[in-house]
C-alpha cells in the first residue's frame, strides 16, 4: 500500500479540504467537523461530523465501485480523512429525486413526501453566483460544461447510482428522498463520479417514523444532528 501524506492545500471549501500528495494523480480529501447551509450564511461547527460524513461516504463509494460505478475514492486514511483519485470538477450538480421535497417541493407546489412516480433528475450549473440555476442539456453544451454523449452518460450513470442506493438504504430501514452528486474528469478525461455521498448530500428519513437524518436537521434547527448522522451510519454498518 503506498505511504502517502498530505502536502500542498489545493483547496479550502466551507465543509472539506483538498491536499495534494506526492503522487500528482492523487489527493487526500479532508472532512472538517463544520455544517453549513444555505450558501454559508447558516454555519456552525460540530464535533465528529466530519468523520461520519467521510466514513458513509467511503463505505457509498466502495459498494458503488463493486456494483460498477466508477468513482474517485481509493481508501480511507482516518477518521476523517480518504485518499481520492485527482480530478477535474465537471461545473454540474446532478440532483436525484424519489420523493418531492426541499426546493422540488417548493418549485411544483407538491407537498412535501409525496412519492414522485417517476425519478426525477436535474442538472444544475454549480455556480455560487448564480445559485446554482437549473439547465438543460443545450444551455451545458454551449457552456462548455459537457458534450450531448457526456451528459448522456452522466444521467443514465446517475440514475443506476439511485437503484443502488435506494435498496441499500431501504435495507438499512431509510427512505433516500433525494441527493446530490457530481462528477469530474480523470487525467486521461475518464468521467467518474466524485465528491461525497452523505447526510450532508442526501435527504434521509427514517422509513417507518419519517424522521429527518440528514442536514435538514440543521436547516430546520431540529437538533441532534451528529446523532442523526451517527444512525445513518451505524445502519449502514450493519
């Protein structure tokens, strides 16, 4: 197993740092204990977040790459640390939709929890300035985001993550509302998921109580939320 350690900061977001190691296609991503919502105007710092953020997601990644799904994840490093293929950000929120909730909810007029009857899934254009407006297939291609066979490939490649995902979950007693992923591109342009899988990601209700466990207790300030993090995880484990 290769001995790497972080070296230069790449990067310094609000919930994950990006280091560089001493192989440049490498990276080790960091998880900080800190939550944020709505674009950084909520924020607030909770202990042990960051290490159940990065241990779902190391677990999501690993079961992916098993069932097919080609990601960046190599293995864990700590606790809150995971060794990562280097890549390069495609400028595209992918949103997958089983039940209408949040902003879906909001934007239809539907209640919130009713199931969708069909999986929904939306492109957004990752841009804080523009708080990240939806876009379709025509408006990515002459950004210069994608081509028309990329984003082909990145839907149909999203919608086999949510079969994956909603039996792992519904294994696990949880109902996966929804979740955002993104992809990048490898140095040799293979596009591969990235990012993270967690609560901080996904909206999580318990399947039988509707109970939230996932960053929406933070948003909502329902409290508790390492613990609601701490179940979706030990689920998992189990």
């Amino acid at each position: 197993m290769e001995n790497l350690s972080k070296t230069e900061l790449l990067y310094d977001g609000n919930e994950k740092q990006i280091y560089a190691t001493q192989d440049p296609d490498k990276v080790i991503i960091r998880y900080k204990d800190v939550t944020t919502a709505y674009k950084n105007i909520k924020r607030a710092r909770f202990e042990g977040i960051g290490a159940y953020n990065n241990k779902i997601s190391a677990m999501l990644f690993e079961e992916l790459g098993k069932e097919g799904i080609d990601n960046h994840f190599i293995r864990l490093v700590s606790d809150t640390e995971q060794l990562c293929r280097k890549i390069v950000w495609i400028n595209i929120v992918v949103v997958v939709h089983n039940w209408f909730a949040g902003s879906l909810a909001r934007r239809l007029n539907i209640a919130e929890g009713v199931k969708c009857p069909n999986v929904i899934v939306d492109f957004r254009y990752n841009s804080d300035e523009l708080d990240d407006p939806l876009i379709n297939d025509d408006q990515a291609v002459a950004l210069g985001l994608a081509s028309y066979e990329e984003l082909k490939f990145i839907d149909a490649t999203s919608r086999k993550i949510n079969e994956i995902l909603l039996k792992r979950f519904s294994d696990a007693g949880i109902k996966l509302v929804d979740f955002k992923i993104e992809f990048g591109r490898t140095a040799d342009g293979q596009i591969i998921l990235s990012d993270e899988l967690s609560p901080d990601r996904c909206r999580l209700w318990d399947a039988e109580t509707g109970k939230k466990l996932d960053k929406d207790r933070f948003r909502q300030d329902l409290g508790y939320i390492v613990d609601g993090y701490k179940e979706v995880y030990e689920r998992l484990k189990k």
